[in-house]
C-alpha cells in the first residue's frame, strides 16, 4: 500500500507558553513519518514564531515548517486557509492539532490511522468518549452545553456522535475536496459546518476517545454565540434535508 502525505497543522495565537511543549509531546517516530509539520501563527502578539524557528533549529526536526500571518484570520478563516493549503500542496491527510495544549499529540498515530487505512474519512477526538471531562478540567457550563448541543444535533441531523464540539480532527484531503468548505463560517462553527457536509456527503465519520485537558489557556469561544451559531446551523441543515426527502 502507498504510504499517505500526512500533514499536522498547528494554528496557533499568543502560544509561546505551549507551543514548545506541544511540539515536544508529538512522538518522534511519527516526526520522522509525516511529510509536514505546519505550525501558523496567527497574528500573534507574543514570540511564538521565533519560538518554533529556535525549535526547529535546536531541535533539528527537518520536517518542522513555521509561518506567519500579519493579520489574524480568526478560527475558521485560519483552517480554511489550512485545508487549502493541504489540497493544493497534494497532502493526503491534514490534522488539525491545537497549539494550546488542549488535545493530546501522543494521540496522533490513533487520529490518522483510520485514515491511513481508508477506514474513515474524517476522525473526531471525543472528549466525552474519554470519559475524562471533569476530571481533565472541563468548567462545568461547557460540560453541560456539550452534551445538551449535541444532543439536539444527533436529534435534528440523525447523527450519533458522542460529541460535535471538538477542535482534534483529521480529514482524508480526498472528502475536504468534496464539500465547499471556502463558502463556510469564518467563526468557530467552521468545524460543525464541515463535519455536517461530510456527514450529509456520505464520508465515514469515526470518533476516537481522547483525555481532556484544561490548563492556563484561554478560550476565545464565546458560549452563548456559539450556543446560537451552532443551533442555527444545525436546525437550517435539519430543514434542507427534510425538503430534499
């Protein structure tokens, strides 16, 4: 079997306390086995940039590429660009690993192995499958409006995912090719808007259990908007599919 163009993609902003950390928790087996290591800084304040460049001189990780954007895109502005970048570069795979800390890079091989073997499609890291959310820290307000948005999204959608809110994902380059995902959300709803298109095109959606980890960075969700974001988009693709039936 071909070996797969596997790309991580890192965005980051205001890192610098993280993103060393986080490059250090990636298994070095699996730094020597992926084509690109991209971390994007997005239009931090802080040294983050310079951070990842000492990295990888220090640390000699060949596959370790940094860039920098002027201006800040915002979340899904910023992964638009990312799985852009992926199609056109010919990568196979892209994850999306967070530079905060927040999802654990020692579950990488777990996240692109379904997708390696052509099992999945899309792979989701879900918190509530790790069984870890108040031990790992998660406020309990998030704890509550994860599992009742959820709820409503399997209700409306037809769905039967343990969770929709989790930023740990991984694509097949070949399904982001599938679904318009440039004309999507530029706010954080990006990533349910995509998942549903996957889900509405067919592709195989796999979930993974992961830890939850809640340390010092700072969430720039904003729950309520998010709240009502997410059940707009849900009830608007609920009603579209019930036309089409």
């Amino acid at each position: 079997m071909k070996s797969k163009k596997i790309l991580i993609f890192i965005p980051t902003y205001n890192a610098c306390k993280t993103i060393t950390k986080v490059l250090d928790r990636i298994p070095t087996d699996l730094k020597n086995k992926v084509a690109e290591l991209l971390v994007s800084d997005d239009g931090s304040s802080d040294n983050t940039f310079q951070l990842v460049l000492d990295y990888k001189k220090i640390n000699n990780v060949k596959c370790l590429k940094a860039i920098k954007h002027e201006t800040n895109k915002g979340y899904g502005k910023h992964l638009k660009w990312a799985y852009q970048y992926a199609i056109s570069e010919g990568f196979d795979i892209v994850v999306n690993l967070h530079g905060d800390g927040q999802y654990a890079p020692e579950k990488l091989q777990e996240m692109i192995e379904p997708l390696e073997n052509n099992s999945a499609d899309m792979v989701m890291g879900s918190r509530i499958l790790g069984n870890e959310v108040i031990k790992g820290g998660m406020p309990f307000e998030k704890i509550i409006g994860n599992r009742l948005l959820t709820g409503l999204g399997n209700l409306f959608l037809g769905t039967k995912l343990s969770e929709y809110h989790s930023g740990y994902r991984a694509y097949s380059c070949h399904a982001l090719r599938k679904v318009p995902f440039m004309s999507f959300s530029n706010t954080f709803v990006f990533d349910i808007e995509l998942m549903i298109e996957l889900y509405k095109a067919g592709m195989r959606i796999k979930e993974i259990p992961i830890p939850t980890f809640y340390g010092e960075e700072i969430s720039h969700v904003k729950i309520f908007s998010y709240g009502l974001e997410f059940l707009h988009c849900v009830l608007k693709n609920s009603f579209k599919s019930k036309k089409l039936m």
